[in-house]
C-alpha cells in the first residue's frame, strides 16, 4: 500500500480501557500516527481532541468516512466487533480489533470474509502472545536449544470477576466471562508457544457467585497434534493471586503489594447498584477520575499469570529481568532490554503487513482458531468430554 511518507494513519474507536492503552504504542511507533478517535461519550471525546489535536466522531460510519484515516483500533465491545470489522473494511480501512475477535464462529467467518473481500489487514490484538518474554520464549523453543517442547501451563489467581464491568462483561452470550475475554489471552499464549495446532479440549468452568452470574474460572486441559500436553488455569474470584508466585508483578507490568487483602471484591460488594459499578468503570476509561496515566510505562514486562512451558533438555519461565532457563546442568537468565510492549508489537504488526506486506500471525484465522477454543472449553465442560478441534491453524512464519 502506497502512504503518504510512509505514514500510516490511524484511528481509535472505542476510549475505554482497551483503547486508551494503546495510545502510548501508537504515539511510539515512527511510522505510525494517531489522526482520529470516535465514542459515543461526549466528555471523553472533548478531553481526547483537546489532548491530541486530532479529528473526533461521535461513530464509526462517521469516522470511517474521513480520507485521513488509512485504519482503525476497534476497542469496542465484542458484541459489536463484527458490525464495527465490516463498516471498517468496506470503507477500505485497515483494521486492529480487540480479542476475542467475536462471539461466534459464524460471525468470525463473517469477518474474515469481508476484510478479505475488501482489500484489508485485519490484526487481532492486544493478546498476550504479543508480549516479548513469550516472543523470546518462542524463539527458545524453535531454536531447538532445549529440545522438543512437552509441556505448556499458563495459570492465572487474580480478582477479574471483581474489577468494575459493564453488563455485557458479566453475560457469556455477549462473550462475558473469564473463558471468554481471558481464556483468549492464554490460550493465545499456549497455542503460539506450542505451534498453533490444538487437537482437542477437555474442561471445567465454574459459575461460583450469583450476583455474577458467568464463567469466574476454568480449567482447561488442551491436546496438540503433536502430542504435547498443555493447561489454562483460571481463577478470578479475588482470594489467591498468582502474583504471589511472579515476583509480584502483575498483569499490566506493575509491582503489586496491596495490603488489604481481597481489596476488589470488597470493593465491589460495596457498590449499591450496577449503575455505580458502570460509574467505576467509566472513570476507569479515557479521561476519567480511576483511569492511569497510559504514558508511564512500567518498569517490567506484564506477567500473565505463571508461564511455564517444559522442554526435554530445561525448563523456560519469565523473570523481572526477561526469562529464567532451567536447563541440564545450570539454571540462566535471559535479559529481554524493556524497549518495546507487546501493544507496540501489534501497532507494527499492522504496519508491516499493510506497508511491507509480511506475513501477519495474528489475522483473523489465527484469532478464529482461539475463538474456537474458548467455545469448545465451555460447550466441554457443559457436557463434560473431550471435544475436537476444527478450525487450528499453525503459527505463521513472519
């Protein structure tokens, strides 16, 4: 694609959580600019042109109509992603949408579909595998230093159940729910560390408070082709977190020490109403009084959870510093220097696919595939069996 110096221009839809994260990547990268931001909230829409000098729409179609925009960040909710892809690609934007892609295989395909039609990239991200320790951790692996992988484990305590959510968080069929919007980022993480291919699926999920009423934990055991054996662990209920085991740093890459214990489900016990819950999310976004300031990073790459993935010569987990080997004779640590986030790895993911035209890992049959396992996870555990896998792909050389 033909851009003007090389530049390529992009707009936000959606200035919650997820897309005010991505502003610092999108700032960062030297080839990449931000031009545009579209919400239906007024008072995040005024702030975020004041502080970026830069077009704001009240919609999609609307900002979708603009020549200065060559792609689009849909951060919006999941139920939404398949109608925001298709107004996006038929305006012949380039498109990053927010994991997971959408709430059906049908509607996936829908989406794939229509970027491919139009001319598109389509990139699926931030998820986890993005992140460098798990880059660095793949590239271990197909190094073949340590011999064939056997087994990959990501487990994850923390209180996600209880942090602020709007309602379509909190109901699986709008793709709510801990195996839903999480189990996308580790099986995300197991599937690019173990090659793609996953054979079948045999899992628990859990729907242990009432009040909140989804998925708030799972486990799940996965099956590749090749006969190595993985597990997601997922527990959101606010009592043991996995922090405890990963030098206390947390998701976003921060040094977590609370001192009072199940601080979030107190929390969140304590709102009188969903209408306060939403309040609490909502200033957790763009611009409002709860939201961090995106522009300090932190001092070390996010932990998701403890990754262990075990090799027949050593084992590979992350450490404050990069990643710790656990080899034959003598145990190592591997820096990885903090200069890029995994959030910048999606921004020139896109670039490089729209400008240089690579190979992309995370399209849409990449995001399709952990789509598939999410849905397998809880229609397994439902049943209770084992289920088989129809739509794996094989991670990309890039």
């Amino acid at each position: 694609m033909s851009l003007q110096h090389g530049i390529l221009n992009i707009g936000i839809v959606g200035l919650g959580i997820a897309g005010s994260s991505m502003i610092p990547a999108i700032l960062e990268h030297p080839k990449v600019r931000l031009v545009a931001a579209a919400t239906r909230n007024k008072e995040r829409l005024e702030k975020f042109a004041r502080d970026y000098n830069v077009q704001t729409y009240a919609s999609i179609e609307d900002l979708c109509k603009s020549n200065s925009v060559d792609a689009v960040y849909i951060a919006t909710p999941t139920e939404l992603h398949a109608e925001h892809v298709r107004i996006a690609a038929e305006s012949k934007k380039h498109i990053i949408v927010e994991k997971p892609l959408a709430i059906s295989l049908e509607e996936a395909d829908q989406m794939i579909e229509t970027a491919e039609k139009n001319g598109v990239r389509l990139i699926v991200g931030h998820s986890h595998s993005f992140e460098p320790p798990i880059q660095k951790m793949k590239e271990i692996i197909d190094s073949g230093e340590l011999g064939r992988v056997f087994m990959i484990h990501n487990w994850y305590y923390n209180d996600w159940l209880y942090r602020p959510r709007t309602p379509e968080e909190l109901k699986t069929e709008l793709g709510g729910g801990v195996t839903y919007r999480q189990g996308s980022h580790q099986f995300d993480i197991i599937r690019f560390l173990g090659g793609g291919m996953v054979r079948s699926v045999r899992a628990v999920t859990g729907v242990w408070d009432k009040s909140r009423h989804t998925e708030g934990n799972h486990t799940v055991f996965l099956e590749f082709e090749d006969g190595t054996a993985a597990t997601a662990v997922y527990n959101g209920y606010d009592h043991f977190h996995t922090t405890e085991l990963t030098f206390d740093i947390g998701e976003g890459g921060p040094v977590i020490k609370s001192t009072i214990y199940a601080q979030a489900r107190r929390r969140i016990k304590e709102a009188k109403s969903r209408t306060e819950e939403l309040a609490l999310k909502t200033a957790a976004g763009y611009g409002g009084n709860l939201s961090k300031n995106y522009n300090d990073s932190e001092k070390h790459y996010p932990f998701f959870g403890l990754t262990v993935v075990s090799c027949e010569k050593g084992d590979i987990r992350q450490h404050p510093e990069g990643l710790i080997v656990y080899g034959e004779y003598e145990k190592y640590v591997v820096p990885i220097p903090k200069e890029k986030t995994g959030r910048y790895n999606v921004i020139d993911e896109l670039y490089k696919a729209v400008v240089e035209e690579e190979p992309q890992v995370h399209n849409g049959q990449w995001a399709k595939a952990n789509l598939e396992v999410c849905i397998k996870a809880l229609q397994s555990s439902k049943e209770r069996k084992e289920l088989y896998l129809n739509h794996q792909v094989p991670v990309k050389k890039r």
